[in-house]
C-alpha cells in the first residue's frame, strides 16, 4: 500500500498497543515502524530490475521482523520516555506494527516475501489497489481525532473501531474479487477462450471496478469487469506480444521477471528495442514496470540494459474508470486491438 496508509495503519496498531502507556507518542511510534520495512526503496540492489523484485524482500519478511523486533525493542527501551513500557510488551508492539505492514501490502498485487529467506515467493492477494481511499479514511480519521481533539475518554474506541472498519473493508475485497472472478471465467468460457492463467486486479481508488489478465502462447487477454455487470457485459480484448522471443536470450534478470509477475507478462516491440511489461500493473499500452530487455541487431537479438521505462497512464482518463463502474459502454482501452 501507498506510504502514507503504511503510517496511518501503524500509527493504529502503535495507539493499539501501546496507547495507554505513551498516549499520543505511540502514533509516532507506530508512524516511524509502520515506514521502516518500505526504506528498502533506498537500498540499489544492483539495477532497475534487481530494485523491481527484491523491493518488498527481506525488509517484509515476517521471519526477519519477528527476530529484529527483540533487538530493536530493547534499544528503545534504554531510552527514558521509553521505561514505562516493558520489554516484551515493545517486542510485541513492534513486531505487530511492522507485521501488519507486511501483511496488508500483500492484498496488493506487487507481491510481498513474508517467508524470506525460506522462500522467496511475492505473495499478492490483488484484493485492493495500491490507494484505496475507503480504506485508509477510517485510519485517517482516528489519527486526527487522536492527535488533535479532546477524545481522550474515547480514543481507545475511536482506534478500534478505525482498525475493525478498515478489516471488514478488507474483507469485503476478498468477497468482491472471488464475485468478480466467477464473472470473468464465466464470460471467458462464454466465448470459449482458453488461458493459461488469469488474475484479476482492483482498478484505481476502489473494489468495484476490476481489471484482469488471461495469458496464452500468442498474447494475452484484458478484461474490464464491473460489479454490476452482466456476464455479456464483461469487456474482453486480446492483444498478441512477443513472448516468443525470450527463449534466444539468457539472462538471470529475465528469470528474475517472470517469476516473480507468475507468468504475467508480455514482450513487445516498441520501436527498435524489446519490452517486457508487468501485465499486472498498469493497463495495455501503459504498465507501471516496463523493461527494455533486448534489441534487434542484423539477423540476431542482443541483449540491451535492461533500464526501467517511464510509462504510466495517462491522469487525463482517470475520471472514466468510475463512469465504467456503472456504464458497461465506457471504452476504457487505450490502445487498438490487433
């Protein structure tokens, strides 16, 4: 999830445990733990690729977290302010308040490795986009009752209560993905479209909108569904990519790729370079994370620096994803089918 929830929901979880002995310091305790695993943005792992697939690594991992937060917590307890709080109370605290930042940027479709070093699989529910408002405005709202009004009689409740409507929230994206997916293979099957894989992901600040992608041998399939949509109503468009092309290149970095998009990517020609795009962020013709892997040269392909590519989408047709919420005539496409 964006930082700035990231701060919000430990700030919570901060209040949650250590409130009634810091008061309103545990927000900022709970803010500074809450950032801490996403610093793993400023370490350079070796390229962009690299900085793409371990971001959300070891910094994430729950096994990490669970043997730092001793260490950690026995630092601060040195301090002053800090004594009124015991040792395994501070271990608990901060071992929760990085934990759920770990755990709640896996109902992202990123992918977090929580059993770093065991394994390095990026675990994505893909319930809620990255910013999602109806999830943070709760936290958002106890953070400022907390820190500026006179709550103190309620605060302990008005955190709770933040915490519990942001959980069912997250509840009812489970709920709104698994409704949305029996939508899509059924129309999928409607049309007798067979995939290799799918996954279906939030469209921009909601659960109401859904984005998914089918892959097959030849392209890949981008699908639009609504929770008001009819199965007939489901928007399917195929798009061919050059896949194809990675079996003549060797390189880790392009192993690194596709396990860690789980097969959900597409190689295109942009000119005179090769791209592979994460399909799952992003949609056709704009994804977030974009790679120029190779180049034609002669009769062969050479392998080229593999540089991120700046390719977001437009702001200009955000407005139109919520008007494709009800309105299944919306063309959310960017780009033409082939």
């Amino acid at each position: 999830m964006d930082s700035v929830t990231q701060i919000l929901l430990g700030s919570a979880v901060g209040y949650a445990t250590l409130g009634n002995k810091l008061g309103r310091k545990s927000l900022l305790v709970g803010a500074a733990f809450g950032t801490l695993p996403d610093l793993d943005v400023l370490i350079n792992f070796g390229g962009d690729v690299e900085n793409f697939v371990f971001h959300r690594s070891f910094s994430h991992s729950l096994i990490i977290q669970l043997l730092l937060s001793p260490l950690i917590a026995w630092l601060i307890a040195k301090m002053h302010w800090a004594k009124s709080v015991s040792l395994t109370r501070w271990s608990v605290a901060i071992f929760l308040i990085m934990s759920t930042h770990a755990l709640l940027d896996t109902f992202t479709v990123y992918g977090t490795q929580l059993l770093w070093p065991l394994s390095n699989y990026p675990f994505g529910i893909s319930s809620v986009f990255i910013i999602d408002p109806m999830y943070s405005l709760p936290l958002l709202f106890a953070f400022v009752a907390l820190c500026f009004a006179r709550t103190k009689p309620y605060a302990s409740k008005i955190n709770t209560t933040a915490l519990v409507l942001s959980s069912l929230y997250l509840t009812w994206s489970l709920s709104a993905k698994w409704f949305i997916d029996s939508k899509i293979l059924e129309a999928l099957d409607k049309q007798a479209i067979t995939f290799k894989q799918v996954e279906s992901t939030p469209s921009p600040f909601n659960t109401l909108l859904w984005r998914a992608v089918a892959t097959t041998e030849q392209g890949h399939y981008e699908i639009y569904a609504s929770i008001f949509d009819s199965v007939d109503e489901v928007d399917i468009r195929f798009y061919k990519t050059e896949n194809h092309i990675l079996t003549d290149l060797e390189d880790q970095r392009i192993a690194l790729l596709q396990n860690f998009t789980k097969g959900l990517y597409g190689v295109y020609q942009q000119e005179q370079s090769y791209v592979f795009s994460d399909l799952r962020m992003g949609l056709e013709g704009f994804y977030v994370f974009s790679f120029e892997i190779a180049k034609p040269f002669e009769n062969n392909i050479e392998l080229s620096d593999f540089r991120q590519l700046q390719n977001r989408p437009p702001l200009s047709r955000a407005s139109l994803v919520f008007d494709r919420i009800t309105d299944p005539n919306v063309d959310l496409s960017m780009i033409e089918t082939e």
